[in-house]
C-alpha cells in the first residue's frame, strides 16, 4: 500500500507499523470510507405505568437527511450506570413484583427516527419511571447527503 504512488494519510493503533499493518490495524486509511457522524442527542422520557395499562413513549427524531441512516442508541434507567442497546429491556423490582421496559427504533420515512420505549404487561405492578436515552446518527458517505 505505501510505495504506490497514490497519496495517502494511514494511522495505525498502538504498536503497529503503518507501513507494514494490515487492514484492521489501521485506525485511519483515506483510501477507504468511514463512518461520519451526522447528529447526536439525547434526553429523557417517563413512563407511568397504572393498572391494565401498556404505556409507550416515542421519541421523534428530525434528520431530513431523505434516506434511512444507521444509527446507534443507548438507553437507562434515570441515575443508574448501566446502559443498554435500543433494541433491548430491562427488568427492575417494583414492591415485590418486577417490571420490564423494552426499547425499540422504526424508520416511519426517510427524514424521520424514531425510539420506542415501552411496557407490554397489563398485569404487571404500577410505577413511574425516568428512562434517559442518547442516539448517534451517522451519514452514508455514498449518498453525498453533505453536498
């Protein structure tokens, strides 16, 4: 790859040679596309759960970048430390009971993400909780969405 006349700007990780690493030691290679973020956030939502209820918060995030982004989200219990994947629950006490929030993402359009979170038991105990969440949106390079 060096020597090649083609210029060029390779990083390599710790204890690696540039010149001599191979593809998936290298932390920056402009030959090739990487991932750029495009917008990131977060905040918090509350979920109150009474009886013979399912409640769901939707969280509405605007891009307008006019395709379908990957993204990555996260999302907590509010003043807990553990963060987990949108796409995933946890399960946390109530009295002597235990409850379950869920996450989830849909793509209603092209300009538009949206996180889920919700309960899906009616029986289960009555609570309110504060759920925090924080997303990175990233742009597909092959879309020239930054022209």
């Amino acid at each position: 790859m060096i020597g090649d006349n083609v210029p060029k700007i390779l990083a390599a990780r710790e204890d690696f040679d540039v010149r001599t690493a191979e593809v998936k030691n290298l932390t920056l290679d402009s030959t090739k596309n990487q991932l750029k973020e495009f917008m990131s956030g977060g905040g918090s939502v509350t979920i109150v759960k009474t009886a013979y209820d399912r409640p769901k918060k939707i969280v509405e995030i605007g891009h307008n970048l006019g395709y379908q982004p990957l993204y990555r989200g996260w999302f907590r219990l509010n003043g807990t430390a553990s963060w987990k994947p949108i796409g995933s629950g946890f399960t946390f006490a109530v009295g002597a009971g235990q409850a379950t929030i869920l996450s989830g993402m849909s793509r209603p359009n092209d300009n538009i993400l949206q996180l889920h979170f919700y309960d899906f038991d009616i029986f289960g105990p009555e609570y309110t909780k504060t759920i925090d969440y924080k997303y990175i949106i990233y742009i597909d390079p092959y879309k020239d969405a930054w022209t």
